[in-house]
C-alpha cells in the first residue's frame, strides 16, 4: 500500500488566467453522538418524533436548569479518538459559547473550546487509483446541538422544534491536507465509515446525524508544499468556510464551485474576505452568508454549571480493549488475501460489506469472491435499489455459488442465472441446481452426441469451418444451445477440434 | 396566640412533638402576620391556603406519628427558588407569570421533611442587589427604625425579603441564596442569623442561577441553632447539579455542644478598611474578646489579596449573569414585547423592558468583560486573582480555625440612600464578596446595636465542608452577644 503525507500535485492543479493554482482544503465534521439520550440531559434522541416531543426543561432552558454530563458520550468521544489514532485528553473543559437564536434556548451552546476532549489524530483516505493519503486530525470535542427554526409553515410565525436541541455531537476538525474534491469527499467518507465501524454515529447524512463544513483556499503552486514545511499558514490563502454540506456529492461541487470562484476573483484583481458561505445544491454555487465583521463574539467563557471532565487512562484503555477491527486494518488483511487496494477499500466502506464478503469469501479465492460481489451481487442491489443489509440472498448461499463453478458443477453462465433464480424466488442453490438440472456437462458422450446433430443439420456450415477455423465459434454456441447451456465450454471446444480436425490456433 | 410567632424554630419543633399546638394553629397565626404585615413588601406571592392545606397534611403524619425533622414548620422561601405550581419571578418582570412544573432540591428537601410553605419572599431582581430596591415586585421595608425615627429602612439584599419576614416574625425561618453576601447581609441588618454554606454544599438545581460560580443556598434563621437544624434539611449531592458535593452532611444540630476552648480565631488585618465606622470596629474587637473568653486563642491574619476581592467580584459575576441571563428572551417563557419587528427587536424590546437597570448594568458590564479583545485583561484576570485569594485563605488556615470579621461597613441605610451610587452600594460586600469567590462557609450573628439602635452582625468564616466548626464559634458568638432585640411592630398598630 503506498500512503504519502503529502501526494503529488498531478492532477491537482487548477488552472486559471493567469497561471496554475493549488487548492487547500480542510473539514469540520459535526457528527451525532449515538446514544439514547442527550449530552446533557436525559431526554430522548430518537430520530422523527414528533416536534417538541423529545424536550426536557434543561434542553428548553428553564430556570434553574442545570446539565448534567452524559456518560455514554463521552465513552463515545473517546472511543471516536482511538478510532482516530488521536490523542486521548484525561481532563477537558466544557465552555459557554454565547449567541442568541430562538433554537438556541439558553442563549449559549456548551461545546468545548480551548480543552477538547480528543487532540491531535490521523485518517488515512482512499483514492480511486488506489493510493493512499494521510490527513491529519486537529481535535474532536463534544457539544450540543441547537434545535431546529422552522420558517416555512405559517405565512407570518416561525416555529421552533427543540428535538434537537441538546444532542450530543462531536465536532471533529481535519487539518487542512485535503487537495482535491476528491480528497474532500474521500475524507468525509472514510471518517464516516470508521464511526460507523466503532458504532459512535450513524452516519446518516440525510437525518442530519452527519454534516460537514468545508474551508477552501487557493493558493499558487508551491504553497502548501511550503506550508507543510513551515506550519505557516501565511503561505496559503484565505480561507471560506463552506456550512453544512450535506452529501459527499454536494461536497465535491461546492469544492469545485469555490475554488474557480476565488481564483476568479484574485486573477480579477480582487482579494478574498474570509467569510462563512453556504452551499446552494439547486444552484450549484455557494454565497455569502456573513463576513468575518459580522461573525458572532460567542464570548467563550468556562461553563460555571460544569466541573472540568477528567477520567483516568485504565478508563481509555478499557474502551481502546473493544473497539473493533478497523476499515484500514480490514483492508491490509484484505489485501493480504489478494485483494487489489481498489477492490479491499471498496469492500471496506462499508461494514456490512465487508462482514458479507468475509461470509462470502470463505473456503474460496479471495479475488472470485471479490468479483461476483461487486459484479454480481452489488449489480443487482444497485438494480433494485436495495443496500447490502437488505440482500435477498445470504452470503452462504452466495458461498455455494462460487464453490459450484470452481469444483466445476455449474458454468459462469448458468451461476449467474442460478443467482437471478434464487434473488427472486429464495431457495438452497444446491437443491435448485439438482432440481432444475443445471449441472454443467463434462460427460463427453453427450457432448459428442450434440455435436453430431449440429454438424447433421448444418452440413454447409462443417465446410466453411474448415476454410475459416474461426468460425467455429458459432458451433460452439449451437453445441452449447443443443445443451441447455449446461455443456462446459472447455470440452466442446477440445471436442470440436479433434471431430472437424481444426488446427490448436484458431 | 401571638406569641407563637416569636418562637426559634427550634423551640416551635419541640411544642409541636409535644403536641402544645398543631402545625395549622401556627401556620395559621403566621398566614395571619404576614397579612397584617403587608405594609413590609416581604411577599411577592402569598400562599396562606396552600400553607394550611401543607400543614393539616404535616398534623395528619404527626398523628400517625411519621414525624420529619420540620413538620409542621411554616418557612418563607426567597422567590429564586422554583416551586411547583406556585409562581416564581425572580423578583423580574421579565418571568412574567411563570409557573415552574418542578420543584428546586433545597425547597423539596425541606418539604420531604415535613416543612409548610409561606408564601415567596421578595428579593432584588435576579437577586442583584444589596438593598432589595431593584425588586420589579416594589422594594422592602426593613422592621427596624432607628431610635426616634420614623424613617424607612432597606432590609438588605438580596435577600431582603426572607431576612424581613424572620425579623418581622411572619416565618420560623427562611431560605435565601448568597452570591456576594445576599444571606448575611441582610441577616445583619436586620439582626438575626444568615449562613452561607460551602458551595456544593446545598444543591442548585432549581434556583434561578445569577452567578453560577457564587451561588448558594443557605438558612435565614433567628438563632445559631436554627441556622444548625436548617442547614441539616437543604443540604444534600444531588445529581441534578454536577457542582454539589458529595460529603456527609452532620447532624449540626448536635455538634454545636462542646464549646470553644482551644479554637484558635483569625482577625485578618487587611479588613480594617478606612471608611469603616468605629462602632464596627469596636463591634469586632469585642467580639474577639467574647471568643477569647470562652477559651478560644486570638491570632492576627493576613489575607494579603483583600483589596482585589470587589473587583474580581465584580467581574466574575456580571460576567456568568450575562450569559446566564442570556434564556430570558421573549420566546419560550415569561414577558414578551408586543408590536416587535423581527426577532432581534424582539430580543431588544423583550429584554429592555422586562429587566430592571440594575440587571442590565450587570448584563453590560458581563457581556464586556467577556468580550473579544477584553476578556484576558478582565475575566482571565479575575480568574488568576480568584486563585490568588484563595491561596490567601489557604495559608490564613494553616494559623487558625476560623476568621472573625464584621459582616457590613454599617447598619441598615434609609430607602433610596444609595440607589443613585451603584458603587457605594456595592460596597456593602465589601467584607462578604470574598466568601463566595472562594466557595468558603460564612455566617453573620447579630452581635450588638449601633448608635441609633439598629442591629449589627459579625461573621465567621469556616473551613471548606466545615460548617460544624462555624455554627458552633457562632453560637459562642451569640451567647456572648446575647442579642435579644427585635423591632417594635409598627406596622401592625
């Protein structure tokens, strides 16, 4: 496997009026913390209650309201960390960020600001050529959620739901290493995929359990590479903050999107403002949503309500004790197999994949498996728009598939129509091919008897075979026909050559 | 049956065990004075029927003999804490006509025990305040005037109307919360007893929060020994309030035998504050020559970082009351402005009309403090000399058990004497602030009259979670002091 800190810049330039420019990218993930009750009170965080269903006093900010941390996510932070490879903090402080906004009832958020909980990480993203990158993790720290401010239900009222209000999320910061949108994408995909390996989020991005904000800068060619060196971030440019952009999709467009429009404006003469900017999915752009004078003073203060959150390392190291096998170590143990690093990351994205195609894999070869998954069966979930969770066919079933056309008991062809018969109508695959008679041939009387008919009725077509061994192709399909299709293929071949006399090329 | 009313709680728990009288005869008498004593502004809300409904359940226990440690004992409860079902303001127009569905910890405390509530005291809005003036609900009239004198006095704040309630005898006791001195204060100067418990000694859940940090609950009571029994009842850990301490409570009650022999007492140097009147000092001196008497060894103290105390103060606690204050905005709760634009003139209108000025000068000053830009030269500051007082403290109780101090500059002051000075009036903390910033115990015993015949109080400070010690060198205080004035019951005349 070939991972760089910092990839070559093929590929990775823009190019402008002016010149070629490089793109720097980093991301603030804001993932929902699993677990059943808020971070910190004890209300409910299920998904699509009813509004204002899901609200206790402390999440609606009544008098004399006081919070009370959430055990469970911070076993989940932490857990997050270790996924992360970062650095645990035994003692974190919770503070008051402080702005007013009708979802926000207590007039401040309690996230961490100057104390995280998590520091410095790494994840490493994979790129569809198959290498490698690593992108480095700044912190994650825990804080609540607001709620939600619904403005399109009444001509003249705003409404407010606070279901939300209080959920635990973790804000995880990526340093900015990204390059590409691909990268961007590559990143919030990986991220994804290890919370959901560690069973700390959902990841579900259209409930809104994960959302990214993205900076984007441009800078010219040899910046970053400067950058890197030096830690200085006077050698990149100035950076937008793209809010909550909700899909990887919609990620690599805003990317896309920005980077062409700060070019623009530089090679125009003009400066860019740092700034928050929102993404338009309808419109394909992003616009301005405030500038850096008009950004809040959240007047960050240490929430008196809360004694500092310290726990001891034998804690941490519990939890280190049952995290699972990770996507980048089931990956390598893939690769081991025989895997290509394109196929094992692929596999890898997701758990539920990865759990079917070990099921799948077992007592045949590692790449056959591989490919009848991502041919076969991930052809027809596509098809009927169905996930990997939702397969009609077990991965045992699928097993016996595999291991009937290597011992040579069904052909290729009639796996795959094996397959279509079990998807739609279930069953033991070694029962239907008994059943239905779709053994393949090898017995070459039979084959032989096929081969007479046809040459019987085609008695022209026996000549020019002869002229042109080539054609011998078409005999093949008809001595197959003749067969059902259960005929192996091998053996009409060698069995034509020696009955019509063909020479071996051909 | 008016003298049950001038009962210690103490002695009206022992009549009522004895069954000399029912908790509805005394509840009863007390509904009855806090009517007559309306002329005093002490309530904000009344709750006679509630109050005689609550003690003819606690008659029905004492029947059946389950007898909790206050049952039957009519308490007034400072309008900070939220109770169930029954309007809680703050003193604030801005919670408008808000009903809590829950009940704070301290006050379900004391009703678990049997207690019977009052009514809701008045207070300085959000409890900002040293004269109970800047109450939306009209300020309080202190019991006391001074000799020959028919002007009106403040009872002290913020806690002014639970400290006018015990004095004017319209409760047994009260509960108050102190934040720079709002139990003691008022206590001194209206001569009867204020503790301030360790923080995390008594919960928070519950309480309109001004000053997350400075917070805390505590007795307002006529003697020593009721402080003790009350104290016993509010305190408790309570998981609701991750900062409430989870260290046995005593009996104090029983701890406040043994005398003081042997106690070594500290007179911190540093509050001989020029200004002061004599009549204070020479209360203080007096005092420790009362301990001194009953066997307790006098030692002079430094507590070098005093003079910072006011200011820290004033930093720290406007700063967690701006954001505290942040929820009261127009739009889940309490008063909201008619004729509003959009959701910020709806903030702007909301809040400029539902705060009184004092709580938004404190709001201002906060919102400052911790602004960017400002916030290492004020709230960082603060914080470094919040460490520094309490090293302070810290090596002043390496030399002795307890300090002796007075508790304010002076006795209690006409109304409106210092509402044009915020200052000035800030300064009537000026011995108290420094408890709080450092989450020490502090009490304030009636010791003496001043000139014109008003009360003043000493207060000792405690070790950390060491209430006993303090309740009982208060107690030697108190029996030396043998204060046994009260105020002439003008207004029932």
């Amino acid at each position: 496997m070939v991972v760089r800190m910092n990839a070559p810049i093929k590929n990775k330039l823009l190019k402008g009026e002016t010149g070629e420019w490089e793109i720097v990218i980093g991301m603030e993930v804001h993932a929902q913390v699993l677990s059943q009750s808020k971070l910190f009170s004890g209300a409910s965080t299920t998904f699509g209650a009813e509004p204002n269903n899901n609200v206790s006093f402390i999440d609606a900010g009544f008098p004399g309201m006081l919070p009370v941390i959430n055990e469970k996510c911070v076993e989940q932070a932490v857990r997050t960390g270790l996924g992360l490879k970062a650095k645990i903090n035994l003692r974190s402080l919770f503070d008051r960020k402080n702005y007013f906004y009708p979802d926000l009832p207590q007039g401040y958020q309690i996230s961490q600001y100057k104390d995280p909980i998590v520091g410095e990480g790494e994840v490493l993203i994979d790129l569809k050529d198959g290498e490698s990158i690593k992108v480095g993790i700044e912190r994650l720290h825990l804080e609540q959620d607001a709620g939600k401010s619904l403005h399109d239900q009444h001509p003249d009222h705003s409404f407010v739901d606070l279901n939300r209000s209080g959920i635990a999320l973790m804000e995880i910061v990526s340093k900015p290493h990204m390059r590409t949108s691909e990268e961007a994408a590559a990143f919030l995909k990986k991220l994804r995929a290890i919370v959901r390996y560690l069973g700390t989020c959902d990841g579900n991005m259209d409930e809104g359990s994960m959302r990214a904000d993205v900076n984007v800068s441009v800078c010219r060619v040899g910046g970053y590479d400067e950058f890197r060196k030096t830690g200085s971030f006077k050698s990149l440019g100035t950076r937008c903050e793209i809010k909550n952009v909700n899909s990887m999709r919609f990620i690599a467009q805003a990317v896309e999107y920005e980077a062409r429009r700060q070019i623009e404006v530089i090679e125009g003469g003009g400066t860019i403002a740092q700034e928050t900017r929102l993404y338009d999915s309808k419109l394909g752009e992003t616009r301005s949503m405030r500038s850096k004078e008009e950004a809040h003073d959240y007047r960050y203060f240490p929430d008196p309500d809360l004694l500092p959150l310290e726990f001891e390392q034998s804690w941490v190291d519990a939890i280190a004790k049952t995290l699972p096998e990770l996507p980048d170590e089931k990956k390598a143990r893939f690769m081991q197999s025989g895997l290509s690093p394109y196929d094992a990351s692929v596999l890898v994205g997701e758990r539920e994949l990865a759990d079917y195609y070990e099921e799948l894999a077992k007592g045949v070869d590692a790449k056959a498996a591989a490919n009848w998954l991502n041919n076969e069966i991930v052809g027809r979930l596509n098809r009927d728009g169905l996930s990997i969770t939702d397969v009609p066919v077990s991965a045992a079933a699928n097993n016996a598939i595999i291991q009937m056309i290597f011992d040579q008991t069904i052909s290729g062809k009639i796996a795959k129509d094996l397959l279509d018969v079990v998807w739609t109508e279930g069953g033991d695959p070694r029962q239907v091919v008994e059943a239905r008679g779709m053994k393949q041939v090898t017995d070459t009387g039979a084959i032989d008897a096929a081969i007479e008919a046809v040459i019987a009725a085609n008695p022209d077509k026996v000549e020019e075979v002869k002229a042109k061994p080539k054609l011998s192709a078409w005999f093949v399909g008809q001595v197959m026909k003749q067969t059902g299709g259960k005929a192996n293929p091998a053996a009409v071949n060698a069995a034509l050559k020696t009955r019509l006399n063909l020479p071996d090329e051909g | 049956m008016s003298d049950l009313i001038s009962m210690t709680l103490a002695e009206a728990r022992d009549a009522i065990r004895a069954k000399k009288f029912s908790s509805r005869e005394l509840t009863g008498a007390f509904v009855s004075a806090i009517e007559k004593a309306r002329p005093l502004n002490a309530f904000i809300t009344e709750a006679g029927e509630q109050a005689l409904t609550m003690a003819d359940a606690a008659d029905k226990r004492i029947a059946a003999g389950q007898i909790g440690a206050l049952e039957g004992l009519p308490l007034a409860i400072k309008d900070l804490f939220c109770t169930k079902g029954v309007r809680t303001t703050a003193a604030s127009k801005i919670l408008g006509n808000f009903v809590p569905s829950y009940e704070s910890t301290v006050t379900q405390n004391l009703w678990d025990a049997g207690a019977v509530m009052l009514g809701k005291t008045n207070l300085d809005e959000f409890a900002m305040g040293s004269s109970n003036e800047t109450s939306a609900f009209g300020n309080v009239i202190n019991p006391w005037r001074a000799k020959n004198s028919n002007v009106n006095l403040v009872p002290g704040g913020s806690s002014g109307g639970s400290s006018a309630a015990v004095a004017a005898d319209l409760c047994l006791a009260a509960t108050g919360t102190d934040t720079g001195g709002s139990i003691r204060q008022p206590a001194a100067v209206t001569g009867r007893v204020g503790l301030k418990p360790t923080y995390g000694r008594c919960s928070r859940f519950g309480v309109v929060a001004f000053a997350s940090s400075l917070d805390q609950a505590g007795p307002m009571t006529k003697t020593v020994k009721d402080a003790a029994i009350m104290l016993k009842t509010m305190a408790s850990v309570d998981a609701k309030d991750s900062t409430s301490v989870d260290i046995e409570v005593p009996d104090y009650e029983k701890l406040l035998e043994g005398g003081i022999k042997g106690l070594r007492v500290g007179i911190p140097k540093e509050y001989r504050i020029d200004g002061v009147p004599a009549e204070i000092n020479a209360l203080w001196t007096k005092g420790a020559d009362w301990l001194k008497a009953q066997g307790a060894e006098i030692v002079e103290v430094s507590l070098p970082h005093t003079k910072y105390a006011l200011p820290t103060y004033y930093i720290v606690a406007p700063a967690e009351a701006s954001s505290n204050l942040a929820r009261y905005d127009g739009v889940k709760f309490g008063y909201r402005a008619e004729g509003v634009r959009d959701i910020t003139d709806l903030y702007e209108k909301s809040r400029g009309q539902g705060f009184g000025a004092e709580v938004q000068r404190r709001i201002l000053i906060g919102t400052y403090v911790l602004s960017a830009g400002y916030y290492d030269a004020y709230y960082s500051r603060a914080q470094k000399l919040r460490t520094l007082i309490k090293r302070d403290f810290e090596q002043a109780f390496e030399k002795c058990d307890v300090l002796l101090t007075p508790t304010t500059p002076g006795p209690a002051f006409g109304v409106g004497a210092k509402t044009s000075d915020p200052l000035e009036m800030y300064l009537q903390d000026v011995f108290t602030v420094t408890v709080n910033l450092v989450g020490l115990p502090g009490i304030s015993v009636p010791a003496g009259l001043s000139e014109n015949g008003l009360p003043l109080g000493l207060q000792l400070i405690g070790q950390a979670f060491d209430e006993a010690t303090l309740l009982r060198v208060a107690l030697a205080v108190e029996t030396a002091a043998d204060f046994k004035h009260s105020p002439a019951k003008w207004w029932s005349v």
